[in-house]
C-alpha cells in the first residue's frame, strides 16, 4: 500500500495554510515525514483558529511562504493517493492556495477527490464519532492533536488500519 497522507493548520480562511504535515507510507511502512511552518498571506491569524492549533504570528513571522515550501508539497504529492481526515478541507486549503499562488492543481496529477479516513470511519459502528482524536483514542493511536505533522501521521496509521 503506497499513499501520502497530509494535513493543513490555517491561518484565517482556506487560502491560509500556517503548518503542513505530509507523511509518505510505502508497501504500508511510513517511509518519510515533511513538516513546516507556513507563512499566510499577511502573517495574519483568526483568534478561533490560534485557539485550535496555537500556532501564532510570531511562530511564522520568519517562516517561509506557500510558494517556497511548495516544491516540497509537490515532490511528495506528485502522482500518488493522497489520504487526509476530512478530505474536502485538506484540498481545498491545497486547491486555493495553489490558485492564490498562480499555481495549477492539475499539475500535481493526484485525484479530485482523496481518501477519507473520516468517511471510513463514519462508515464503521466503532466510532461513536468521526472526530480525529476519538478515532484515534479508540485504536490507541497516539496523536498531538491540530499539529499537522502529528495528525498526518495519525491519519495514515487509521488509513492503513481500515484497508
């Protein structure tokens, strides 16, 4: 089983990416691990989502932009499956930052649609919730929730675990 599994902390709105968290997983292994602090546009936060992660404008004051740390994205994404926990949010954060940076989401040639561990897990009776942590909790997966690189890893180890 090979898939990249990623998650996205925001700043304000989708277009805002502050951290991302890519976890590469070959023939079923976690072969590599990308996390970064991300520079959003203006280096401006909504006090709500500061309340979420805790990353703030001081953390990403010096941080590189969405364009600098995009070949990185790239070189991981290209090509491959890509799983994240609520899909939809994760590439549409990736799919309106690509286009606020002139970027084009077709060139990466991933799918449309990713998989869902969310989805997977609503669809088993385990999971009183879909909710990350509480997924997490039940199949004893250790997770530091709302830090990207901690969720990405969580969410590959669900995704191995529902296959």
């Amino acid at each position: 089983m090979n898939f990249v599994a990623i998650d996205f902390e925001t700043a304000k709105g989708h277009a805002s990416p502050c951290a991302v968290g890519i976890v590469t997983v070959e023939n079923g292994t976690i072969t590599d691990e990308f996390y970064t602090l991300i520079k959003p546009p203006n280096n401006e936060y909504n006090w709500h989502n500061i309340q979420v992660h805790g990353i703030t404008e001081r953390d990403t004051k010096n941080a590189p932009t969405f364009h600098k740390v995009y070949p990185e994205i790239k070189k991981r994404l290209l090509g491959k499956i890509v799983v994240a926990h609520n899909e939809s949010f994760d590439r549409s954060v990736l799919q309106k930052t690509m286009s606020e940076n002139g970027l084009e989401y077709s060139e990466l040639d991933i799918s449309e649609r990713w998989e869902c561990t969310m989805k997977l897990c609503r669809a088993n009776d385990k999971y009183p919730s879909a909710k990350l942590d509480e997924c997490c909790a039940i199949d004893n997966i250790e997770l530091q929730h709302h830090e990207a690189l901690s969720d990405a890893r969580a969410c590959a180890e669900l995704y191995l675990r529902r296959q």
